[in-house]
C-alpha cells in the first residue's frame, strides 16, 4: 500500500511516497534541481506560471517512482499540500488566464486595509476571522480592477494546489481551508465570505465546487496518468496549504501545539478551539485540516517571507562552491549575536506581523575590521529566529499557548545555530521530526481513503529524530541579542 505526497512550493515541487503498513518514507524527490523564478516585474509584485509548477510536478513524480521502485498500480492514493494565498485566474477551458499571482505579493495590501475599514473590523473579524487583508481575494480584487479584460474572461479562481488537482483529476474544486486562507470563507455562516465578495463585486460563481480536506476529490484521469506513468483511477483523497499541511504531517493537531518551518517563508502555526484573533491581523486564523463547524480546530499563523530566501540571498552572494552545510558550519564560529552585526530579513515583500509594511532588509553594525561571513552567516539565521520570536509574542498575547515547538528536520531547522537559537530566544524545545510536507500530503491521502481509520493511526513512522532544549546558560545572551535586534526593528518602523 503505497501513498503518494506531493508538495506544490514556490521553489520547488517535492514528491514522496510513503509504505502506508509501516509510514517509513520510500523516496523523496524535489524538481527542479534549482529554486523556480518568482517573476517580479514591478517591486513588491511575485509571480509564477502555473504550468511550471505542473512540469515540475510531472518530473518529481516520475523520479520519485523511479527512485522507489514503485510500479504504476503501485500507488493507491494522492495528496497534495500547497503553496498558500495564491492566486490562479481559469478561463471557461480551465487555462490560466494570466500567471499566478502568489503568496509574497503585495500589491493588494492598500485594497484589503481598505476594504476592511469600508466593511467594518468587527464585521469582518466576527465573520471571516481576518482582515481581507493581502490575500487571495484581495489579489482577485487588484486584476478586476487592473485588468478588466482579464477578469472578464475568467470563469473561476482556485488555489495552487486546485489547479494541480484539476490537472491530475480533470475537476476543478477546493476546500473550506482553502476558502478559508483566501479570506473567502464565513466561519458564523459556514458559507462562501459573501459579505466580502459583495463588496469586492466578485460573483461567488468563480468559486469552485468544494470538497471535504479529507476523502474522494477525483480520481487521475488518463491524460495526467499517461504524462506521470501511472495507473488512472488512482483516488486523490486529501489537499490542504503548505502550513495546516505541515501542522498535520507533525501531528500538531490539537490546542496547546505549534508547528514551525522554515523554507522559502517561515511560518509558525498554533492549534487552537476557540476563536483567536489579532485586530490588527499581524497572525492570521484559518480552518485547519480537521477543523469542523460542531468540533471547531483553528490554525492560527505567523508568517516571515523573508526566512529561507534570505539564507539563500547569502549563499549567492558568498558565491563560488557554497553551500547551506558550509554556511552552516561557519555560521558556529561566530558567537550568540554576530559581534554585534544584526540583520532584517523582510526583503520579500510586506510582512502581515510588521502590519503589512514592506520595510525592506536590512543590516546594522556592521564593521569591516571584525565582520566575516562567518558573522554575515549567524547573523542572517539569528534574524529569521529573532523575527519567529517577535511573531510568537503576538500569538502569545492573543492567548495561543506554547510548551513546545515541533518541525521537520530540514531547510533552515537543519542548522544547529537556527535550532538552538529558536529554542533559545523562544525559551521552549525544539523537537524535530523526520518527515515533510509531501510526506504530510501522502499520510493524509492514506487519511482520505479510509486506509487509516483515524488522524492518530496516521503517524506510524514518524519519529523524534532530535530535541533541542533551551540553554539556560545562554539565556542572557540570546536575549540582549534579541534587544538589539528589536531595536534595529523599531527604527525601521519609525522610519
């Protein structure tokens, strides 16, 4: 009983196929073998074409069944986890209309603040949870009133992952999650957001059919099944975004947990069962994946864009044969605070927790007589660590507990500097597990079809490869550190 996962990210599409009998990993592949361009034809806009995301997906599954042995009847269920807020504009034949406009765009930020006070907080906070804020429907909003033509023609919108499973399936729909993370869902009247479309002038038509997180969303049509080696037929049972993705493949479930990760963006996503929600929308509540109307589970999410695009801006300009292992090993021989070199890593568009303001990065202290890369190297991981610590302030403040941080060993949770200084500024474990968003994505297709009876059952497999503690010894350090990082902040804010 084979499962596959597939993971839709804005760097890559990852794929991995899981023994449902015994949940150990089978193979694990990412395409392409170089991060995908984010086109971005004016500042602050980011774009992809959606039929990258497909070739890549084809190339992924076709590698990972190689490298897996897996033959074409093999494969019994399909998940898919996604890349979240994005945009996908289809024509009545189901084509993209126009490229993706994606999470880190922010050319929507003025139209949701304004929305949002046009409709009132409190209406929007009672039904959508949310400010519309710089999300989907908010970017749906920007091309009806930039591109008329392009709207016009549009017959629906869907999410990235949709669109993927529209081209496995041949249907086109999504889920209340989905609806959710777009600011489309209303949570008192568990029905389409229409108090924010009606504003918007957005007919709730484009809305796609919608399908349960969990069961029967179509099955591989022959066209896709010939283009990936597979058997059609092959039920896709399971699509959630990247982080209620993640949250799930942790087995963060339940309230009091948090699950991290830290690849292009980082992200820290709290479970919670009653409504929690921040006025000002620097986090942001979604339906999570086992999230339902009588048993209500809430993700609530801290998002810093500028997390591994920042790790990966450094290793290009160090240059030469670099890699993230090397950065790593250079980044333990600078001490806790870069000698006083401090960096911001908000280069990548407006950043929801600085109240959707696009400051740009930054680097303070820097002295040509002390600094090296191994300085530059600690420096950029301490402020993607510094800005998860700023973030889970917010979360705390509205009431999201937090004992313990749980993450998959892998991107920037990799580095023993990043662990131990999450851990350490956050003052709570760390605890790293073997597994990934495509290996999620294919546990919770094993969910889908009714292979395991339960979410619990899910996780045979999945181990605690690593628990990173607070260093008390260090406390003091990391926290004038962090002082001087939350300064350098506040001058920018200020500016």
């Amino acid at each position: 009983m084979f499962l596959l996962g597939i993971d839709i990210g804005s760097s890559f599409i990852k794929a991995s196929i899981i023994d449902g009998l015994t949940g150990s990993c089978r193979g694990a592949v990412s395409s392409p073998k170089s991060e995908m361009t984010i086109h971005s034809a004016r500042p602050g806009w980011a774009e992809q074409n959606p039929e990258d995301w497909w070739t890549n997906t084809v190339a992924a599954i076709r590698a990972v069944c190689a490298l897996s042995k897996a033959s074409a009847s093999d494969i019994k269920a399909i998940g898919i986890s996604y890349q979240m807020h994005g945009l996908v504009l289809l024509d009545k034949n189901n084509q993209p209309i126009r490229p993706s406009i994606i999470w880190c765009d922010s050319r929507a930020v003025e139209l949701g603040k304004k929305a949002y006070q046009d409709i009132g907080e409190k209406s929007c906070l009672d039904a959508m949870l949310n400010s519309p804020g710089n999300f989907t429907a908010s970017k749906l909003k920007w091309v009806k009133d930039h591109e008329p033509d392009n709207f016009n023609r549009a017959r629906a919108f869907c999410l990235p992952g949709d669109y993927i499973a529209y081209k496995l399936t041949g249907l086109l729909a999504t889920t209340v999650s989905g609806l959710s993370e777009g600011i489309l869902w209303d949570f008192a009247g568990n029905k389409p957001a229409g108090l924010l479309l009606g504003h918007y002038g957005i007919p709730e038509a484009l809305i796609p059919t919608r399908v349960p997180t969990f069961g029967p969303q179509g099955g591989l049509c022959a066209g896709a099944a010939a283009e990936l080696g597979l058997a059609a037929g092959i039920p896709l049972t399971y699509r959630a975004g990247d982080q209620p993705n993640n949250a799930f493949s942790l087995n963060v479930l339940e309230p009091g947990e948090v699950a991290a990760t830290a690849g292009t963006s980082g992200v820290m996503y709290g479970v919670t069962d009653t409504v929690k929600v921040d006025t000002a929308s620097r986090v942001n509540t979604f339906a999570h994946v086992n999230h339902g109307k009588v048993r209500p589970r809430l993700g609530v999410l801290l998002c810093v864009n500028g997390t591994g695009i920042a790790n990966a801006w450094t290793k290009r300009l160090l240059g030469g044969a670099m890699t993230y292992e090397v950065m790593n090993e250079k980044a333990l021989r600078a001490p806790i605070g870069s000698d006083g070199l401090v960096v911001l890593p908000f280069g990548n568009g407006a950043e929801r927790m600085l109240g959707n303001r696009e400051i740009g990065a930054h680097a303070q202290g820097l002295q040509f007589n002390r600094h090296s890369s191994e300085h530059v190297c600690r420096a950029v991981q301490e402020g993607v660590a510094f800005s998860f610590k700023y973030g889970m302030d917010i979360m705390r403040d509205i009431g999201v507990n937090v004992s313990r941080i749980r993450a998959g060993r892998s991107n920037m949770f990799l580095s023993e500097i990043f662990c131990n200084t999450v851990a350490g500024v956050l003052n709570v474990p760390c605890m790293l597990y073997n597994t990934d968003g495509a290996q999620g994505a294919a546990r919770g297709a094993g969910v889908g079809v009714g292979f395991y009876p339960d979410l619990e059952s899910a996780f045979a497999g999945l181990t605690l490869e690593k628990a990173v503690e607070p260093d008390g010894a260090k406390a003091d350090a990391y926290a004038e550190a962090y002082r001087r990082w939350l300064g350098a902040l506040e001058v920018q804010m200020q500016a």
